[in-house]
C-alpha cells in the first residue's frame, strides 16, 4: 500500500511539473515573438536615430544655399569627431558633417542632377530639399554649436560669410512615434522643425 501511495504522488507531481514546463516556455516564446521583427511588438525604421536638418538660405530667398561646408563643432570651435559611434551610428571616427538630401527616382537610386523622374521623391522625405545629419538619440545637442562655411566662392551664389551657430536639443527630428510624442511634450512645436539660418553676402 505504502508504495501504491508513493507512486501515485509521484505521477501527480510529474504531471503538474509538466504543465508548469509547458506554461515558462509558452510565455518565453511570446516574449521572443515580441522583440523580433515581425513579431506583436512594433518596430520603427528610425529606432534609436534623430537627424537634425538646417534650412539654409540667403535673406528674403527661399531657395536654400548649395554646396556648402556644414560641421558640428564643440565649445572650441574644433569639428565633433564620432569616435566609436558615439554620437551618430554612421561614419564612425568621422567628423560630423552634414549632407544635402537628394532625389531619388523610379529605380530608387539617387538622380544625377537635371535628370527627371515620374516618381521623383526625396531621400529622406521629412528633411526635403534641406542639408541634414544622423544623430543617436542619446545626442546631447546642447553642448554643441554647428559651423556653416562657404567653400567654393561665388559659384553658388555669392560668398557668404561663416556663421557659427548653437544646437539644442529640440533641433532634433525624432521620428518614432513613442518618442516622438514624448519629445512634443517637452518642447512643443519647436520639435522636428529645420533650424531656419540665414546666411549674409561677404562683400
């Protein structure tokens, strides 16, 4: 009798540890759906990067000022340098120098200047035809200024003079929702806006 018993707690617990098996690796496997792509959890293509973009153009004009030379700098005016990605998941050990967005045609592929597209869009849709830069959202833009210098004379226009201007941190284009939101709660309609900067003729 005494070993009937025994074996009949030892089924019933086997059967309960099952279950409690089942249970821990039916929960892991929804967490891990979760944090893959594809899985319930959402993802955003901008996940942990801001752009900071600068509408740059001459006083009473719109249009803004080609090829010019834009860097972040620190307080001593020396260009920001990514080492190790600290400031920009691109161009790693690189100064931080802004790029001009461009349009993109049919074939997704850059259009060389004068081409023509049906489709024609910008690369990056919310910068338009403005200069911009890839941030972490870790970027601490405050402590930083940007240094807009005009490197080839007259072709573009005139001879503009450099300006060293300060960033913030609402500056920044936070573009996934979750963090978007909260970034509108703390600066308001400052956020995701180009820094508008004026430009004078060094004559």
């Amino acid at each position: 009798m005494k070993v009937r018993g025994y074996s009949h707690t030892f089924a019933v617990t086997h059967i309960v540890m099952k279950y409690i098996v089942l249970i821990i690796v039916s929960l892991l496997g929804l967490t891990a759906k979760a944090q893959l792509p594809g899985g319930n959890a959402m993802h955003c293509g901008y996940d942990f990067t801001s752009y900071v973009v600068l509408d740059v153009h001459e006083s009473g004009k719109k249009e803004n000022i080609k090829n010019l030379k834009i860097t972040v700098v620190d307080s001593l005016g020396r260009d920001l340098v990514n080492v190790g990605n600290l400031y920009s998941f691109k161009n790693a050990n690189q100064p931080m120098v802004f790029s001009f967005n461009y349009l993109i045609g049919d074939d997704n592929k850059k259009l060389e200047e004068g081409a023509v597209a049906k489709k024609e869009r910008y690369f990056f849709p919310f910068a338009k035809d403005n200069y911009l830069l890839s941030v972490s959202n870790t970027f601490d833009a405050d402590k930083f200024s940007v240094k807009i210098e005009d490197t080839d004379g007259a072709a573009n226009g005139g001879k503009f003079k450099t300006l060293t201007l300060p960033l913030y941190k609402y500056n920044m284009y936070v573009l996934c929702s979750n963090e978007s939101q909260q970034a509108a709660i703390k600066f308001g309609r400052k956020m995701n806006k180009p820094v508008d900067i004026v430009l004078e003729l060094d004559k």
